[in-house]
C-alpha cells in the first residue's frame, strides 16, 4: 500500500533505488536499468497505493459519474491504463516509443495483495490481442535430497490457470541443472511444450543467466510468439546488438577467470540484508570486473567498531577491526540516523591516517567530514543535527537543508538527478581525470543534510577539499583529500547511474587504487578513454 520505496526500511523491503525524475522505488527498477542501459521514470513503478491512491481522488473528483467504485472494473482498469500509458514512454537516448514492453508482476500466485493485478493481466491479455501478449511464470524447483520437486510449480501454475494466465513459458529456478525427466514432467503436467520450459539454474553470477537463456533458444520462441520478425529494426542496431552480445560474453568469461583479489571492507548499519546495499554490491562488481580483479566484499557492522561494543561483545568488536584492517578499500555508503555511525566515522579514520583508499557515499561523506572536523580541527564535540537537533551552529559540521520538509517524510528530500559543478583548481583531482576532466557531471541524490557551509572555509585549509559543488556553488557534493592515495567521498549516490559495461567512476577508482593500479590506469590515456566510452 506504500505510494513509493522512499519511508520503507532497508531491513524491511531491501534498498531504495531513486531514479532521473526522483522517483523513490523498488530496487528491481535498477537491476533493469543496469542490465538493459535504460532509464525509468517514478511511473514506471506501480504500487497498490498509487493504484488506490488515484482512484479515490478521481472518485472524489465525480469521475465516474455516480457509479459504486469498485477493485473490478474500477482499479483493474486503471493498472491497464496505467501499463498503456507507461509503457509508451522513451527510455533510452534515441526518443522512440518502445516496441515492447516488460511488465513484472511480483509477489506469489494466490497472493491477496496481487489478486487485483492477476485479474487486471487476465482482462489486459484481451485488451492488446493474444499475438501482442505473453506470459512467462518464475518458479521455484527445489532439491530436497538429491530430488528435484515439480509439485509446487504444478501447483502454482494451477492456480494461475484457474485465475485465467496460462504460461507460455516456465522458467524453473533450481541449485542445480534440470534434469530431463523433471522438464518432462513439468511440460506435461503444467500444459506447454518442452521448449517452453527454461531451466535457470545457478550460475557463477548473474551476468551469466542471458547467456543462459540465449543457450536454450528463448528469444526464438518469443520473437515467433509475439512476431517480433515484423519489426522494423535497422542494420546499425543489430549491428549494436551483435557487439552487445560480443561484449557481454566477454564479460562473463572475465567473471569465470582466476584474476587477482582485491578486498573491499563495505562498512555499514544494514548489512544484515545484504539488499540493502544491493547498487552498491553491483557498481562494485561494475568496476571490478572492468580492472579484471575478482571481488570480495567484506560485510562490517558498523556497530562493532564502536568502542562501546568492546564491552558488550568482545569477539565481534575485535573481529570487525580485523576485517577493516585487512581490506584493500573501504566503503562507507549511505544511511540514515545515528545508530552505527560513530562505527564507520572509526573507519573513516583509519583510511584517512594509514593511506587506505576511501569512498564514502551520501552518509558516508557527511561522517568523513565530522570525523575530520574532530580529529585535524580539533572541533572533538562535533557532529550532526540528524544525530542532535539541537546541537549549535559552531559545532554542527553537517545541518539540515533550509527548504526541507521537517514533517513530511515521503518524497521531501533533495532526489533526482542534478549537477555537480568542478571547482577551478582541481585539475589535480584523481576523480575529476576518472570523470574525464569534465567541467560537470549529472548523478542522482538522495538527503536532507549537507554540510555546514560555515565550516567549508576551515575545512579546506586543512587539506580537505570540496571540490564539486552544487549548480549554486552552495552545497558541497564531492571532497578529496590531497596527498592521499583516495579519499572521496560524494555527496550523492554515483551507485544509481553505474551499468555492466560503464562502471561508476567513484567505484571504478576505488577499486584501481585498492588494486594497486591506480596510477597506471590514469597515466594510459588509451586505458582511461576506454573507461569513458565504454
């Protein structure tokens, strides 16, 4: 019933994925925009709660001139109304309306808070025509000793028979490959053709599972389903296609080679549902795979590090600094409130002092400054107003934004895309050369604080520099410490805009200067335009 993902806990639902317009939404929308280099708007996510939300309004309106509004045929049609619509909207750079569409419909066959979207489906499938319209059902086949079970797709599959979808295909999730029998079994008891059951069983990584799919000939089956060969596509983009293809093989064979390991300590307060930081997990993987290094996030509660935990658990406390310790990198990324954060302005310190690189995104940038104002300042009582409201302005290194609302929480902060402007003199800046020594870069944001722009001046006399600001020159979105391997940290999140083949430049640096090849990477110019156009 939530309107957006912006007031859900990451513990509760995984992370928020913000998008161009500020939109707040589920975290699947960025898998899409990752994997298929598009970009989606806030409608492209549709919830009960928008659903219900602009039915009742249009109810309150005298829309529906007197009629008993009701979930058929009032809400039903307006999740098709809104598929149509969405569904027309360019999402990538060429402007074109898109020739097909891909609705997720998710949740559980038999779920109650589904029921209404299933019979939308079942009434949409009419609507646009069987030869513009496909089902594929995601099932789970479990193991249980050595067994492949196919009851509870039978079973699900039944039931979405009896709610009036019938599959044109079953992709089956499995630990293992499929065997024969249970694709037999399958086909015959769920009502479709061997060839329309996909076995998807676990890869070495995600990337692999297209390669999976084009293994078992599941484009043929829906270009001749949906007649996709009465397109019009030009030469230049199958010939686009074709090199996707090359490249992303490619990639999947960096994946499956032995490269050397390079350790990225993920210093965090939600690491106890690793979704929580999935975009960040991704644009690590990104641009690991672009230096050809093979990832290990070490997961850190930032919690353990606090002095207090030394006391409460021993163990972990010691544990936890083991882990920072011995990483190659440290990763501090975004959050909210004050639980944790004393932990990760511990690490924070332990890269700035041993020459560890650094990347601290969002929260991670505000705790770096606090813990720079405390320890090279010498300001030791200062913080944030997130953490004490009422803290005064000499002490406050970061405060809450003038225009933001204080009472309402859902879609109030700064979000969306928006510029970041380079400061003159920093030519000498490792990110601004890894962003191609542009004079601005467009990323997403997504806070309510900034740093105190009182304490901007100080700061920066010590060695810290801000040097991107926002489009006003008011509030500071990156800094970097001089006469460090790399210490960034950036006030808004470059996770959102990293893709599969284009990696974040703040994570690609992250993970080069982690690796040792930092400054090979900046002095091949070759090296370097390819990382840009890739």
């Amino acid at each position: 019933m939530n309107i957006d993902a912006g007031t859900m806990s990451p513990l509760e639902h995984g992370e928020c994925f913000v998008l161009n317009d500020g939109g707040e939404v589920d975290l699947d929308l960025g898998n899409y925009e990752r994997y298929l280099n598009i970009t989606l708007t806030k409608d492209h996510n549709i919830t009960t709660g928008k659903i219900y939300s602009q039915v009742i309004s249009r109810e309150r309106k005298g829309d529906y001139l007197g009629k008993t509004v009701q979930v058929v045929p009032h809400i039903t049609n307006a999740i098709q109304e809104w598929i149509e619509r969405v569904s027309r909207i360019p999402v990538d750079n060429t402007g074109l309306e898109p020739e097909v569409c891909i609705i997720e419909l998710g949740g559980t066959v038999g779920d109650i808070e589904s029921a209404p979207f299933v019979e939308a489906l079942r009434q949409f499938q009419f609507r646009v025509g069987h030869e513009n319209f496909a089902l594929l059902h995601v099932s789970l086949v479990p193991v249980i000793h050595g067994e492949q079970k196919t009851k509870p797709t039978q079973a699900a599959v039944k039931d979405l028979r009896s709610l009036g979808l019938m599959p044109d295909m079953i992709a089956c999730r499995c630990s293992s490959e499929l065997d024969q029998p249970t694709i037999d079994k399958i086909a015959m008891f769920c009502h479709v053709g061997k060839e329309q059951v996909l076995a998807v069983h676990d890869v070495n990584s995600t990337y692999h599972v297209p390669l999976l799919l084009r293994k078992q000939k599941e484009l043929q089956f829906l270009t001749q389903r949906l007649q996709l060969d009465a397109l019009n596509v030009s030469q230049d983009m199958l010939l686009k296609g074709a090199d996707l293809l090359k490249r992303w093989t490619q990639l999947t064979t960096n994946v499956d080679q032995s490269f050397e390991k390079v350790s990225i300590a993920l210093v965090g307060k939600y690491t106890h549902l690793k979704d929580s930081y999935l975009s960040v997990v991704k644009s690590l993987e990104h641009a690991a795979m672009r230096c050809k290094k093979k990832l290990e996030i070490i997961w850190v509660e930032s919690t353990d590090l606090e002095v207090e935990q030394q006391t409460k658990d021993k163990v972990n406390f010691h544990k936890a600094w083991h882990s920072v310790c011995c990483a190659d990198g440290i990763l501090v990324p975004g959050g909210f409130g004050q639980r944790g954060t004393e932990g990760m302005m511990a690490a924070a310190k332990w890269a700035r002092e041993n020459n560890i690189p650094y990347l601290g995104v969002c929260l991670g940038l505000q705790i770096a400054v606090i813990e720079f104002v405390r320890n090279v300042i010498g300001i030791q009582s200062s913080n944030s107003t997130e953490f004490i409201p009422d803290l005064s302005d000499d002490l406050a290194s970061v405060v809450y934004m003038p225009e933001i609302d204080k009472e309402k929480l859902g879609g109030t902060m700064r979000l969306g895309l928006r510029p970041t402007v380079f400061q003159e003199g920093t030519e000498w800046s490792v990110l601004r050369k890894l962003y191609g020594n542009k004079d601005q870069v467009l990323e997403r944001h997504r806070h309510r604080y900034e740093v105190n722009p009182k304490l901007v001046s100080k700061i920066e006399e010590h060695g810290l520099i801000f040097i991107g600001k926002d489009e006003n020159q008011q509030r500071m979105e990156i800094f970097e410490l001089k006469n460090h391997l790399y210490y960034v940290a950036t006030q808004y999140h470059p996770e959102y805009l990293s893709k599969v083949l284009d990696p974040s430049r703040p994570f690609l640096g992250l993970i080069a200067a982690s690796s040792g090849m930092l400054e090979s990477l900046l002095s091949d110019e070759e090296s370097l335009e390819e990382v840009i156009d890739f």
